[in-house]
C-alpha cells in the first residue's frame, strides 16, 4: 500500500497535536481559572481539533487505499506505482507554501498593523491565492475572520489581542 500525502500529513498533524499537549503540560499553564478559561485552554483546544484533523486524514487516506488495492490488479498497480517516489502533488505543494508563507507573513505584520487587522488581510490573501475567484469574496471572508475573531476573544473572552498602528 502507498501511502499518500494525506496519510503523511495525518501522521505529522498528529504529532504537531502531540506536541502541544505535552508543551502546554510542562508549562504549567491553568486549564481553568475559577469559571474562565486559563492560560492552557486555546493550546489544549487548539491540540485536540488538529489532532481530530490529523486522524480524519489519517482514516480517510487508509480507506482510500484499501478501496484502490481492492479494486485494481496486482499487475496494473505493479506498472503504475513503478516509479512513483514524491507522494505529494504540485497542487499540494502551492497549497503548503500558500498557508505557510501567509502565516508567516501574518505574525509579521501584527506586530505593526496589529492582530485583526494583519489577520483580515492574510485570510483575504490566502483565500484568493487558494483559488476564489476574483477578490470581493476573499475580502468578505476576510473581513468577516477578523470581526469573528475581535467578537471571540475581544469582545467575549475579553482577551486582549495586539493592537497595531489602526488601533485594532
């Protein structure tokens, strides 16, 4: 059975979800402080939806190859598995550089243009190069991230996010 690229980032989402667990433990961060949430809650909420994802990709990648090894013959996958090496499609790979690069690129910028803003703008952007046509959408989307995530945690959580030159 080869595996694809969705078993190996199944695989490596666990791990990354592994990873916060055990970080967020030996921290010592508070899951909960009184009735609120503490320090450790994002990062143990954060953990746990990536690790369901990681096992989503994992268990759905598993079923994909058991249906493929089932319905092909042992010969016609000898010839097309041949030389098949690089699991991973050049689509998959702009998709990889497009999320990282946008991350990066929106942890920059909050530090000058402040959290929402930064975020607005990486969503919108990463939005349009993963495929949305034109740009009215991927600006909605954007903007509608960043007012989300300032009613989330600003306005319900009261946490205070970094605010920029805009003052959001």
């Amino acid at each position: 059975m080869k595996k694809s690229a969705d078993f190996v980032l199944g695989v490596c989402a666990m791990a990354l979800s592994a990873a916060i667990f055990v970080l967020g433990i030996n921290t010592g961060l508070q899951f909960f402080r009184g009735s609120t949430p503490g320090t450790a809650f994002m990062p143990f909420l954060t953990a746990g939806g990536i690790a369901l994802c990681g096992l989503t990709l994992i268990i759905g990648s598993l079923k994909r190859a058991k249906a493929a090894d089932t319905a092909e013959d042992a010969s016609s996958k000898n010839e097309n598995n041949a030389g098949a090496i690089w699991i991973f499609a050049r689509g998959d790979l702009w998709n990889f550089s497009v999320v990282i690069g946008v991350s990066i690129l929106i942890m920059y910028l909050a530090k000058f243009w402040g959290l929402l803003s930064s975020l607005a703008l990486g969503v919108a952007v990463m939005t349009r190069l993963l495929g949305t046509p034109g740009w009215r959408m991927p600006i909605f989307i954007g903007i509608f991230s960043g007012v989300a995530f300032f009613l989330i945690f600003d306005v319900f959580l009261r946490v205070p996010l970094p605010r920029g030159m805009f003052g959001f």
